[in-house]
C-alpha cells in the first residue's frame, strides 16, 4: 500500500449536503461571517443541523487567524519589542 503524503484531502464538515471545510473556508473567506451566511452560500447546515457548531468552530478560527495576522505574532506571544532607549 502506498501513500500520497503530498495529498490533502478535505474534511466533509456537513453531511447531509455534502459540503467540506475547504468549501465553507472558501464561503468564510467571501464574506460570509455567520453560520446563516456560510449556509446561505455553500448550504452547509441547511439540512439537519448536526454541523453547526463546526460551522461556528470553523467561522471562530478564521476570526481567531485573521486577528492574529493583523496583530503579529508577538501580540498573541503576549509579549513586546524592547524600546531601544530600554536596551542602552
Ligand atoms: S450535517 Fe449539516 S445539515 Fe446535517
């Protein structure tokens, strides 16, 4: 058996329409900021509801990396550059 390393395969986030995390990043990354928006635009949860919270889970850690990004990754760190007066 081999194996294809290099592959990423997607994860199916809601069953019942087929939908996976790429898809509902991808809707995320448009603009879609809620889960009625995400299935608004990919379907995602718009059948029994049992994919919601990954939904929700999925929208938070975009939020979560789209604040970090803005922020740097010393701001997440909690700490901050020395001034150079500090360093003297
Ligand atoms: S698993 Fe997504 S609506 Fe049922």
């Amino acid at each position: 058996m081999t194996f294809n390393f290099g592959m990423i395969l997607d994860m199916v986030v809601c069953l019942c329409q087929g939908v996976s995390d790429k898809q509902v990043r991808e809707a995320i990354a448009k603009g879609a900021s809620t889960r009625k928006n995400v299935t608004r635009a990919c379907g995602a949860g718009a059948g029994c509801g049992g994919c919601h919270e990954s939904i929700r889970e999925i929208i938070r850690a975009h939020r979560a990396a789209a604040s970090e990004s803005k922020e740097g990754p010393e701001a997440s760190a909690g700490y901050a550059p020395a001034p150079a007066a500090a360093l003297a």
